[in-house]
C-alpha cells in the first residue's frame, strides 16, 4: 500500500539559514515557497528535485522568534535523515561542506554503504549515504558547482528512534506493507515498494532512550507516499479499527494527507501523489512567487507583512 517516503519535515531556526543551506550547500530546488497552513505567519518551504518528486522532498517550518522552544531529539521522534548520493561522491561533499562551514563526520558504514553526518544551524541531524542503486534524476542549478557525479539524487531514509521495536515493526510490516530488510545492532531496516534509496526507513531502538520534544532543531513528521485517495482512505479506516487515533484527510494542495502516531510515538503521515506541485506554478517557475491556499488569498496582505524577510535567487 505505502509506495515509499514521500516528504520529511522539520522545524528550523531561522528562514534565511535554512535557504542558504539547503539552496547553497545542499544544491537542492526551492519548489515550492508557502505558508504554515496551521500558523499562516511562517514560512513553509520544500526544497527537492526539478518537480518536487514525492521520495526527494525535504520540508521546513523557521519558527524563529516565535516562541519555540529548541526542541530535544530522542525517543518517539526522526532522529536522522539521510539524503542519497552516488558512490564516491562523499569526499567532494566533506569538502563542499567544510568549506561552507560545516562541521562533518564520517560515520560506520550501514548495510555495505558509506555514510557521513552533519548539522544545519539548527541542530538536524543529516547524513549522506553513497550508494550506486539510485537512478533518479538530481537537480543540478547552474552554478551550484554540483554535477552527476555528486548531486543528491533525493531522500536515501530516515532514521526513527524508539525505545522497544515490536509494535513500531507490527504496524509497519502489517498495515502500512514494510517489510524488514536487513538488521544490525540496535538498527532494523524495513522498505516499501522497493528496497532501494527512497524506500526506506531505519528502525533504532533503545530501550535507555530519553523521550524526544519538539521544537527548533527537531524533525516533526515523516510522510509516506501512497497511490490514491481512495487507497489512503481505506488506509485511514483500517488504522482505526487497530485502535490508532488518526486525523481527518487534510488538503495541503499539493497533496491529501492523513495523520497517526506508531506506537513509538513517532509522528507518520500518508500523503497522495497527486496533484503535485505544478498545480499552481510552472515547472521553470517552481518556488519563485508566494503560493497561497485559496482560503487563505483574502489575508495575503497580512500574511506577506508578518513573514520573515528572505532573498533567494532561485
């Protein structure tokens, strides 16, 4: 049923660091520039690949000065996300980094590929994972400095981090299809619809856990793509009747969406694949004006005065 990761979201610092590092550093698209649709005087930017493909979409709330708090990564909570990059691409990417800044470190290979971590301004935790099983596209702007060779290809997983496994892993591999993949110490991986880079998610587990709190510098949910409407609404009634409290269908223009804890307390989302991101703009003019859902055009005015002054040449 689960198709594979369709978005990961977090809330950031400050709006103008979160676009010159993933604009910058990352070599990422803005695809598309909006609002908080539940808090209308902060930015929501997704940043991703030429269309904003569902699986290469990153998104992020700057909540700066607004009254949150840094937020504590830890049980019930993404802890890593880790983007996908080609075989022997993760010197040129220590140097692009470093030379921005960024402070990187190698970590232990994970399931036979390489892997490196780092940190935004905030305090998100990253990584690249180099793999040669991933034949997607990358955005590649000019001047970015960023060819085939080493451009991130989009979502390689996410790491969730849970204190005991078994029901996070009943829930995966039954309603949502996951099935496990490999393990290693304290790690078990599970993929849906493939087993390759965008498919995958990392189940850590730590009995010793601190509960993770939300707030700057944390990853708020990680969403799942799935084929249709009516497959996510059939997805919705078989979670309630296993006891999960599941919101209504939320309409987030680009895409439909429903919201559920596992039993870990991790925060999932199922999100459609249509109708995507050229609904209101162009694919050449992707993230280039303020896109608006329609209720909210009536305090466009409001709206643009309150929101965080940012330049982007994009």
């Amino acid at each position: 049923m689960i198709l594979g990761l369709h978005h990961v979201t977090a809330t950031v610092d400050a709006a103008q660091d979160d676009l010159d590092f993933c604009l910058g550093a990352l070599g990422l698209r803005l695809v598309k520039k909006t609002v908080n649709f539940d808090n209308h005087h902060v930015h929501h930017f997704y940043y991703g690949d030429e269309r904003g493909t569902p699986g290469a979409i990153w998104t992020t709330f700057p909540y700066r000065d607004r009254g949150v708090k840094v937020g504590t990564k830890g049980a019930g909570q993404v802890t890593a996300t880790a983007f996908s990059v080609p075989r022997g691409s993760l010197d040129a990417w220590k140097r692009r980094l470093r030379d921005r800044g960024i402070v990187v470190q190698d970590a232990a290979p994970r399931f036979g590929d390489e892997v490196m971590q780092f940190s935004d301004r905030s305090g998100l935790v990253f990584e690249m994972i180099a793999t040669d099983r991933d034949a997607r596209t990358p955005w590649m702007a000019a001047g970015s400095g960023l060819g085939a060779s080493a451009a991130i290809r989009g979502l390689h997983s996410v790491t969730i981090t849970v204190r005991e496994p078994v029901a996070t892993l009943e829930l995966m591999t039954g309603l949502l299809g996951y099935a496990i993949v490999d393990e290693a110490e304290g790690r078990i991986r599970v993929a849906a619809g493939g087993d390759g880079p965008g498919h995958v998610i990392d189940v850590a587990h730590d009995e010793r856990a601190a509960p993770a709190a939300n707030g700057l510098g944390t990853v708020h949910h990680v969403a799942m793509a799935i084929a249709s409407e009516d497959e996510q609404l059939r997805l919705r009634e078989e979670l309630i009747k296993a006891g999960r409290k599941v919101t209504d269908v939320r309409d987030r223009c680009y895409f439909k969406s429903i919201y559920f804890r596992e039993p870990g307390n991790v925060l999932f989302e199922v999100a459609t694949m249509q109708p995507g991101f050229t609904v209101d703009e162009d694919v050449a003019d992707l993230g280039r004006g303020l896109k608006l859902p329609p209720w909210e055009e009536k305090n466009r005015a409001d709206i643009e005065e309150h929101l965080s002054a940012i330049r982007t040449e994009n």
